[in-house]
C-alpha cells in the first residue's frame, strides 16, 4: 500500500507521539506506516495509525505533539527486542509486540 504525503498541521490534529528516528525499531513491527511527511529538506517523518484516534510520528523530524521520555522508551524497546529475537513463531511475537505495545500506549499517551 502506497504512503500518503500529509502535512505536520494534519499529524497534530492526532493525538501524534513524537520519536526520534529508529527509536522504536521494534516496538513497531507489524506495523506499517499510513503517511509520511516531507519539507525543503526531504524526509521529515513516518506516520503509523495506532488506533483511537492516536500516531506514531518517528523520523529526523518527527511532528508529534507528546514527546516520550527516553528512559520508558528504551524500557519498551528493549523488551520488544527480546520478543522478537526469542524463539517463538513470527505471528507470536508480532502478537507480543502488539500487546507491550498497547501498554507502551496506555503509559504515554
């Protein structure tokens, strides 16, 4: 499915979190992103729709309007990490991932 080109003002008519490039590498996969948006220097960020009415925002220059402390997103990362590297089938982890990911939500967001 091809990405929509939106503008930062649509992102933050979204509950939209902001994170830094690759900082939630794992934390987001079996995802893919719904919208990217970019300015007069190229690729600013990857938007993913997380559900209730909620973003992710990651990229050089990511528009989010919640910005996540760094010590919770490593915690979360690096547990996703772990669930993905772990022996268990692909749809287990995705499922795992999907699951500490709605946590890492309900604390952020």
């Amino acid at each position: 499915m091809a990405k929509e080109k939106w503008t930062c003002k649509k992102v933050r008519q979204y509950n939209a979190i902001s994170i830094s490039y690759c900082g939630a590498w794992y934390l987001l996969r079996g995802l893919e992103p719904i919208a990217y948006t970019a300015g007069v220097y190229g690729w600013n960020e990857d938007i993913y729709y997380v559900g209730n009415n909620t973003l992710i925002a990651t990229g050089y220059r990511p528009h989010g309007t919640k910005h996540v402390p760094y010590d919770i997103l490593e915690s979360y990362e690096e547990q996703a990490r772990t669930i993905y590297n772990s022996k268990l089938s692909y749809e287990v982890k995705i499922v795992n991932i999907g699951a500490l990911r709605a946590e890492f939500l309900e604390k952020v967001a």
